[in-house]
C-alpha cells in the first residue's frame, strides 16, 4: 500500500482491524516521517499513532518502534483490535 509515495505493509493485522477504506480517510501528512503507523480501535473509533527506529532523523524515545507493545498494553482498551503497517525499506 502506498501513503505518501512510501510503501508500506502490513505487518499485524489483530482481529480484522484493518479497513483501508477508513485508514486511509484518518491518515495525514503528519505520519509521512514514521517507520511505523499503529492504528487501534476502542469504542469504535480508529485512533492512529507513528513509530520510528533509532536510525530516523525524527525518532524520539517517545516513539521508539520497540514500545509499540506496551504502547498497546498502557494506552489501548483491552483487548481492542489494532493493526501495525510497516514502511518498506526502513
């Protein structure tokens, strides 16, 4: 899939959360610089947030790629479908 003339993947797809359709209304330029886009959906609504690794000009530890774990487990619903898309070439 391209955004943003990047292509990206995806890489984790928990209990069917994807819909490209609805991503793609959701997603700005803002998550042009991330490696990573994390979408997550609690109470019916997508809610979307980026990641980086440690090589890219605009990582912070805030973002770092491998907290994407306890991102979901701190910040997500329990249990809530959620999808990782990856940028190709990272």
């Amino acid at each position: 899939m391209k955004i943003f003339n990047k292509q990206y993947k995806l890489i984790k797809n928990y209990n069917e959360a994807f819909n490209e359709e609805e991503f793609l209304s959701k997603c700005t330029d803002y998550f042009d610089g991330y490696d990573y886009i994390v979408g997550d959906i609690s109470y019916g609504k997508l809610r979307l947030k980026g990641f980086n690794k440690k090589g890219n000009e605009k990582y912070k530890e805030i973002n770092d790629f491998s907290r994407i774990d306890t991102y979901i487990k701190d910040n997500c619903a329990y249990g809530c479908k959620y999808f990782i898309l990856e940028r190709e070439n990272v």
